[in-house]
C-alpha cells in the first residue's frame, strides 16, 4: 500500500532543470575571476623569480653543500607542489562555465578549498625558514654562547617566524584574493536568494 502511494507521489511531482543564471551575471563574477587569475599569475613569477634569486644566497646560510641543496630542494618541492596545485584552479578559471547555479557553487567550493591550500602552504614553508635561520645563526656562532637566554633563542625565533610567515600569508590571502571570493560568495548568496523566491 505504500509503494502504491511513493510511486503517486514520484509520479506528482515534476522535476525541475537546474536553474540557469543569466549572461549578466555571469560578466558580473568574471570579473573577480579575471583579478583572481591576475593574481596567481603574478605570484607565479614572484614564486619563479624567488627560487632563482635564492639559488645563489644559500651559501650565505651555509657552507656545507649537501645541507644548502637538500634545504633548497625540499622548498623547491613545496612551492612545486602547491604551484601545480594552483595552475589547476588557474586553468579551470580561465574558462569557467557558470551557466548554471550547480556550476558556479563548484565554484565557490573550489575557491574555498583552494584558500585552505593556501594556508598550508604557509603552514608547510614554516620548516624551511626555519632551517634556515637555525643555519644561520649555527654560521655566527650564535649557539656556543654561554648566556642563559640563548638556550631559549631557538623557541622565541620558531614563535616570531612562525608568527611572522604565518601572518603575512593570511594578509597576502587576504588582500589578493579573499576580498574578490567574498564578492564571488556574495553574488553566490544574492543568486541562491533570487531562487528561493521564485
């Protein structure tokens, strides 16, 4: 008796297609999109330019050679991985399709996970400083001192630089691109408010 009636009510009810959200909204997100694209291709050459500028400096930090490329190539393997991580939401901004509403909350869930990314990309780079600070200051001699604060030199540098690295990548996500996914989020909520009402 009540199979008889689900498939009543399966039949009464009409299946909608998605909504399809109009040309002018859609040039409306392209343009944050397009500032978004703007600027990860220029942290890509500021990434690029980085790596080529901190090729020659790591004999500054240590003379040892199996330690300046072993340190050099763990940062070249995370800023490569987070890079080719990136150049796919790079690559599918460029032709996003955002003719329907389904279509554009992808979106917006690849652009929150692609903020989450970033984070742990600072996150990962913590280490790498801090090697390289540690270096450093093994080059000065700064460990051999026999005053009671420089036992506790290496926990306030690891606070300071993480603190540090970790405070300017959220105002770098920020400035760059938050603003610009909130407008995206935004236009996102209006939409999803306008189908509601209907």
């Amino acid at each position: 008796m009540e199979l008889d009636q689900l498939k009543n009510i399966w039949e009464k009810e009409e299946v909608t297609e998605t909504p399809i959200i109009s040309t002018e909204k859609q040039k409306e997100i392209h343009l944050p999109l397009e500032k978004i694209r703007k600027n990860m291709l220029m942290e890509f050459w500021m990434n690029l330019i980085s790596m080529l500028i901190l090729l020659p400096l790591m004999s500054v930090f240590t003379e040892n050679q199996y330690i300046r490329w072993t340190l050099y190539f763990i940062f070249l393997f995370i800023v490569g991985y987070y890079t080719f991580k990136f150049n796919k939401l790079y690559q599918k901004l460029s032709i996003p399709q955002l003719d329907t509403y389904h279509s554009l909350m992808e979106l917006k869930y690849d652009l929150k996970l692609n903020v989450e990314l970033y984070k742990s990309y600072y996150v990962a780079s913590v280490p790498f400083f801090m090697g390289i600070f540690f270096l450093l200051l093994e080059k000065r001699n700064f460990f051999t001192d026999e005053n009671l604060i420089m036992h506790y030199a290496p926990f306030i540098l690891f606070f300071s630089t993480t603190a540090l690295i970790l405070g300017i990548g959220s105002w770098w996500s920020e400035n760059y691109y938050g603003k610009y996914i909130k407008q995206i989020n935004k236009m996102v909520s209006d939409l999803n408010q306008n189908l509601v009402d209907l």
